[in-house]
C-alpha cells in the first residue's frame, strides 16, 4: 500500500482537517506527522493541549493510520525516514511563510519521485482564523498565569517587553514580524516599574503603591491574553510581600520579580550615582522564601534580582546571592546590569551555568543593547526583557509634535509625526456596531 504523510498540529480541529484526511485516504495509507508541543511554540501560541492529548485525538480520527511527532516545522527528517509516495497539504502554503517549507518538501520527495498533492484549501476556516476568535473572547487568570512556565519550558527563550497601558498592552500582544520565514512576536510583557512611575509623571522610588500598579495591570488584562511578569521593586517589607503575591496570583500575573535592595530604593541605572543599599542576602532569601510559603499554586513564580553588579559588588558576590536565593525557594534569577558593555552579563551567565541547580535566568539588556537575544539565549538567559523601549520611543515623539505645534502656532507641520485620524480610529475596533 502507498504511503500518505500529512503534518498536522491537531489542537483545534475544524472541517478542513477532515477533508484532507480523507482526500489522503484515496492515495493510500495515511500518516500524520504531529508537530511537538516546541515545534507549535516555536511559530505560534503554545498548544492548548499537550501533544499525548492531541495525539490519542488524531489517532482515532477516521481514515487515519499512524501518528509519529514531528519536532520541526521543516518535514525533512520525517520524510528522509518514512520515504512516503505522497505528501499531502492545502494550497494555501504556495505563498506566505510557509512557501520555503513547500519548496523543501518537494526538494525532499524528488529523491524516491514521491509527488505533492495540493488540495483546495477549505474557505472560511483556518487554524488562524480560530486562533484569532479565541483571542477575542480572551483568557482567565489561571490559562494566563500558566503560560510564562509553559514558555520557558517549550521555547528557546521568551521575550517578553515593556507593557505600562492598554495600549503598549496591544502592542505586545499584536506586534509580528516575519524574519527569515517565521513569524517573530512577543512572548510575555514586563510591567515596569520605570514605566508605570514614568506614564503618571512620578518617580520610579515605589512611590506608585500596589493598588495603583493593580490598575494598570488589570488595564493590560482586559485587552490583551500573553503572560505578565511585574516588576515587583524590593517586594516591600516580607510581612507585606506574603499578601501581595497572593493578589498577584490571583489575578493571574504570572510572575514577580523583586530586587534585593533595601531603603528608598532608586532606579537600577543609577548605579552608584545615587545612595543605593543591597539587602543582607539572608534578609532577601527570607522574603523570598516567605512569599513562595504563602503562594497557592506552583505556577506562580517569584523571581529573585541581583543588584550585585549595579552596585559593584562583583560577580562572585551576585554567584554567592543567586546560590542563596534558589536555595529559598527562587523560581528565576535576574542578573542585572548597567554597562554598556555585556561583557559581565555574559561572565556571570558563564559561571552560573556551572551552578549544580539552577532555576531560569533572566537578563534585561537596555544599556549592553548590542547583544542579540540568540547570543544571549547561548549563554543561557532564558527570559528576555525589553523593559522600557515602547516609553522611550513614544516620549520624543510626543515631544516633537508639541514643540512643532507650537512653534507653527497651527498643527499642519506636526501632521506628519502624527498617525492619520483614520489609523487612529479604526486602530481599536468596537465590537457589535
Ligand atoms: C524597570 O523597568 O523598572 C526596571 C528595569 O526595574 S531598570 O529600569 O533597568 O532598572
Ligand atoms: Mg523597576
């Protein structure tokens, strides 16, 4: 009997799966390729389920005969190894992302003259399309907060980015771009401390309390389903700390990270230009351990930040804390850093890989910019934080277009630092009407 391989990611099934199943079944045996949970993460969201469940789905499906993994989007290794005499896809892939991955496989099935068979693709219905209404209808808090373990776990790295409003909140979750044929987005968003102080004009030194931080938390929530990790300052006092990622679990954040400093705390890229305190280690690792004592879930995480090279302390001095606070319960280390240089980032991460036990690393490179996420992800930083850079771009922006107003006494020169009212209006669409 002839060989039908066709890939599927079998997580949300419609009618146009079925058709092709049973256009394969006329050809011959039909095998499925089920993409792995890491090859789904690795161009679009992670799969609602786990590929055990969607495999023992796609198995019973009529028509079907085999299910085998496959681990890359590209269909080579299986096709090397099952050798079918025919590959079976819906025409939609001969343009868009998925063109070179058609290319291959044809490449690929040249080698024994097995054949592509195209079939027209089901209108009206696609992976995409009910990805896209699942958006709409959004995410709860306990879907949301599991993402950011589900990530690390399934994906290279997460990038995450600053996310202060709705707005930058829509800008995290909608950004794409294709580079090199895959679709490149944002994993998560950070709730910056910086940021937030900075949109309500005040200074970062945790002067805008919890509440006000919820606020804009819950901003983020309503418009947007990626995971949130906020960026929790010196976590307060412990006896406060217990209380506060309690609230945070239960709205759904996924993780807080909190620094050890101690006092008026300052904003890290000072450095020492301002008076800037670390916290005793045994001080910080019993916040941390307190906090983890008092969580209700396991997939909540506390993040632990090393100050120790802001401050000068020295690499050995950021080993010896990351040691001390894993031990207390720290489900992720921030090393940070405020050289231009990455030179220090990346030795720690050298040393720190030599750690027997080690807990998710995470690096926010806004000063040591020149380092690309791959060669940080090599050196082992599983969390990637652009912290600040939706702020930063928006400010001068503003800036300019109220000076050139002013200077004009009129807006027609600042016309074209704006978006169009049209861009503006339909930017957000209203539901219903
Ligand atoms: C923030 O974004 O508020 C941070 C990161 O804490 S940094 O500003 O680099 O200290
Ligand atoms: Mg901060």
């Amino acid at each position: 009997m002839k060989k039908v391989y066709l890939c599927m990611t079998g997580d949300i099934l419609h009618h146009g799966h079925i058709n092709i199943i049973t256009e394969a079944t006329k050809y011959g045996e039909v095998i499925v390729g089920l993409l792995t949970d890491e090859a789904i993460a690795s161009y679009k969201r992670i799969p609602l389920l786990n590929f055990e469940q969607r495999k023992r789905i796609v198995e019973n499906i009529k028509g079907v005969s085999r299910v085998i993994p496959q681990r890359t989007l590209d269909y080579t290794e299986n096709l090397e190894k099952i050798k079918p005499d025919y590959v079976i896809h819906g025409d939609d892939w001969r343009e868009g992302i998925q063109k070179h991955i058609r290319e291959k496989v044809i490449e690929t099935l040249k080698k024994w003259d097995g054949k592509l068979i195209e079939v027209e693709y089901t209108k009206d219905v696609s992976g995409s399309l009910l990805d896209e209404k699942i958006k709409k209808i959004g995410t709860t808090p306990e879907v949301r907060l599991k993402q950011l373990r589900k990530l690390i776990e399934l994906k290279p790295f997460v990038r995450a980015i600053e996310a202060s409003n709705g707005l930058t909140g829509l800008i995290a979750e909608n950004t794409k771009v294709v580079k090199d044929g895959q679709v490149r987005e944002f994993d998560a968003m950070w709730v910056s401390s910086l940021c937030d102080s900075t949109m309500k004009g005040k200074p970062d030194i945790e002067l805008v309390d919890l509440t006000s931080r919820i606020n804009t938390i819950n901003e983020i929530m309503e418009v947007t389903t990626k995971p949130i990790i906020l960026d929790g300052d010196t976590g307060g006092l412990k006896e406060h700390f217990v209380y506060n990622v309690r609230t945070l679990e239960r709205l759904g954040v996924s993780a807080v990270i909190i620094e050890d400093k101690m006092g008026l705390k300052r904003n890290s890229l000072f450095g020492t230009e301002v008076v800037q305190v670390q916290d005793d280690p045994q001080n910080f690792a019993e916040k941390i351990n307190a906090g983890k004592k008092a969580l209700l879930t396991k997939d909540f995480m506390i993040i632990a930040r090393i100050e120790s090279l802001i401050l000068k302390a020295g690499i050995e001095d950021a080993l010896r804390r990351a040691i001390t606070y894993i031990e207390a319960g720290a489900d992720g280390i921030m090393i940070h850093s405020k050289e231009e240089s990455p030179k220090e980032v990346v030795e720690f991460c050298e040393e720190y890989k030599k750690l027997d036990f080690r807990v998710p690393l995470v690096v926010v490179p806004t000063t040591y910019n020149s380092i690309t996420e791959e060669e940080l992800s090599s050196y082992g930083a599983k969390i990637i934080i652009y912290a600040n850079h939706l702020l930063r771009s928006a400010y001068p922006a503003m800036k300019k277009t109220a000076e050139t107003i002013l200077e004009n006494g009129r807006s027609l020169e600042a016309e074209k630092y704006c978006a169009s009212i049209k861009e503006i209006l339909t930017l957000i669409p209203s539901e219903g009407i």
